[in-house]
C-alpha cells in the first residue's frame, strides 16, 4: 500500500462501521412510537370559556374562529363537551352587565361568573371549575386594579393612573372569596400585583377555604399576543398599558424572582403567559421549581394566529396545533391553558 493510498479517508457511502446512526431509531412508526419523548393528552389542557349574561346566547369571537362569548346555559354545554373529551378543566372569564370603577359585579353573589360556577359544577360536577381573578373586565376604565385618582385614596407620590397594589389587593380578596363560595375548584390571580398569592391564600384560609389551590399566574408578560382575549373579554384598558405590573418580554432572570415570590407566597402551581414566544421562560421556571405543577397559557394571540394561517390554507392546521402544543409541553408546561383544547382533544382521540 502506498502512502498516499493510506491516508484517503473511507468513503462513508458503502461503509459499513458507522457507530453512529440516529436514524436507526426512525426507521417504523412503532419505533418512532415507542421512543417518542413528550406526549400530549387531553388531560393536560384547560379550556378558556368566556361567559356573558342572558341565555341562549353564543356570539362569535371575530378574532377567535370557534370561541364564542357564551351565556351560561351555554357554556354548561361546553363544559359538558370537554368532560366527553377528557378535557379535566376549564377557566372562566366574565363579563359583566355593568362595569365601575372597581368592578363591583366581581365579587357579588349572582356575579357572571359566581352563575356560571354554580351552573357547571352542578351539570358536571367532575370538571374542575378555574376562576381568572382580576379587575380588568370589571372595570369601566379597563385596568387590573384601583387607580390613583383623585380622591380620599390620592398617593401624591405615585403617578395619576397608576394602579393601586394594597388596594387592589383588597378586591382581589373578596374576589377570591366570592368565586370560592359559588364552588370554584382552583383560584387563579391573573393581575401580577405583588404579594397577590399571599393575599388571596389569607382571605381563602379565613374564609374556610384552607384546600382550594390557587393557579399562580406568576410569570405573565406586557404581551400584545392577548390582543384577541381582550375583544373576547372586553377588557382592554381605556388608554395606557399594563406596563407598571405586568413583566418586560425581554426579561428572564426576573421570572425566576417572580415564580420564586409565588412560591414563597404559597402557590399550589405556577403559570408562565404566553407560551410560545417564552419557552425558554417556561423550561427555565421549571428548572427552578421542578416541585411545583407549571401551566403555560397558549395565549389568544397564538390561537388567532394559527387559525388565520389556517383559514388561508397556509398551513396545516392539525398539524401545526399539534405541534405547537407539544412543543409547550416538551419546554416543561405540565398544563396548557388553550382554545385548541376541543379540537385538539378530538384529534388525538382519533
Ligand atoms: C386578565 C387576563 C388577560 C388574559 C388572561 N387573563 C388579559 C390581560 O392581561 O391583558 C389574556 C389571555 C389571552 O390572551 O388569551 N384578566
């Protein structure tokens, strides 16, 4: 042999000792099956339904092909279609008759939402009922909690407008209480106040509620994603932003103060909002706290604009639902909060 004969290097077509062939492991579905890493089930997602007074009512969301603001007749139907799913639960927004200025329908017994609790849980009794507990639909100014104005309240070293924390606190309390008192399964403080999860575990526990978990939404960013809940809601602020409260996209370090604080606080569960533009803000908040369950919210945004695409004919959109839910699961959500939920619930059970 000669030198120059040695030191070509072996063709790789042809040859038979590549210790390394990934592909092996692809080669069957049964393969590709029985290796698959993350599994999405029915059992992992939490369906949103927004519910509206009067009967008989289911009016389209414009943004939002196939959500609809319900009447509760209605969204007992709903809940009894995601139970026939294996869909384990659903959280309910409200919207109320009349808004003020700190939202008053919000913590009153025959509130929208109080209605709805009661309606569900007493057609389905198995599904467990999760309450969004926040200002922002009550309010005739559309902001999550008490604002700085005028007034007896005036904090002359805060910004007019600004939105009120130990004040808001207060709401949010008898909130919490009310959604509890009408059977709510799990309280879901969605306003990022500080010392939110401390407020609403003291009033739950005074109240007698010392076992109903609250669903933190502990990481919640200044998103415009949820454009299309706030149509759905009716929540958007009047004027201004929720910029003051709610997080900066291009922070991380801080989730971790953030999801570290609610924990503290005492939160049964975590949330990370929205999902698929913070992934990594979900795999590292599960890092951070492995023993606590963590829901992502697939947000309305997400779900308008898969379904655009869709409607377009742009791309495939089981497929792409599918995908993007695995992907929210495989960074480390436990639970996904998603308007897909009924249609992706059926395509899995196919
Ligand atoms: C506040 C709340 C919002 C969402 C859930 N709870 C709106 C906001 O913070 O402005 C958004 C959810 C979505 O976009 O799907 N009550």
């Amino acid at each position: 042999m000669t030198l120059f004969e040695r030191q070509t290097p072996p063709t790789l077509i042809g040859n038979k000792s590549l210790a390394q062939r990934p592909r092996r492991l692809r080669t069957s579905p049964a393969l590709r099956g029985m290796l698959r890493e993350t599994e999405i089930n029915a059992r992992d997602f939490i369906y949103p339904l927004f519910i509206r007074h009067g009967s008989q009512q289911r009016l389209p969301v414009r943004s939002m092909p196939g959500i609809f603001q319900l009447s509760v007749d209605q969204a007992v139907q709903e809940a009894e279609e995601a139970a026939r799913l294996q869909i384990p639960a659903v959280i309910l927004f409200g919207i109320p008759e009349t808004k003020d200025p700190i939202g008053l329908e919000n913590f009153a017994s025959n509130g929208i939402i109080q209605q709805a609790v009661r309606a569900i849980k007493g057609a389905v009794p198995e599904m467990i009922v999760v309450t969004d507990v926040c200002l922002c639909e009550y309010t005739d100014h559309g902001h999550c909690g008490v604002l700085n104005l005028d007034g007896e309240h005036f904090h002359p070293n805060l910004p007019e407008g600004y939105v009120l924390n130990d004040e808001t606190l207060e709401i949010l309390a008898k909130v919490a209480l009310s959604h509890a008192e009408s059977g709510a399964d799990i309280i879901a403080p969605s306003g990022m106040m500080d010392g939110g999860v401390a407020a609403l575990r003291a009033a739950l526990d005074s109240g007698g509620f010392e076992n109903t978990p609250i669903l933190a939404y502990a990481v919640k960013y200044a998103s415009a994603f949820y454009g299309p809940f706030r149509e759905a809601a009716q929540g958007a602020p009047r004027s201004g932003d929720r910029k003051t409260h709610q997080m900066d996209p291009a922070n991380a370090n801080e989730a971790l103060r953030e999801a570290a604080l609610d924990a503290a606080e005492g939160a049964d569960m975590l949330m990370v909002k929205p999902a698929l533009a913070y992934l990594d803000i979900i795999w590292r908040v599960k890092q951070a706290h492995p023993e606590l369950p963590l829901a992502a919210y697939n947000v309305s945004g997400e779900y308008a604009q898969i379904k655009a695409a869709a409607q377009n004919g742009w791309i495939d959109e089981e497929k792409v639902t599918l995908e993007t839910l695995t992907a929210i699961k495989r960074a480390g959500a436990d639970l996904i909060i998603t308007y897909h939920a009924l249609e992706a619930a059926r395509w899995l059970a196919k």
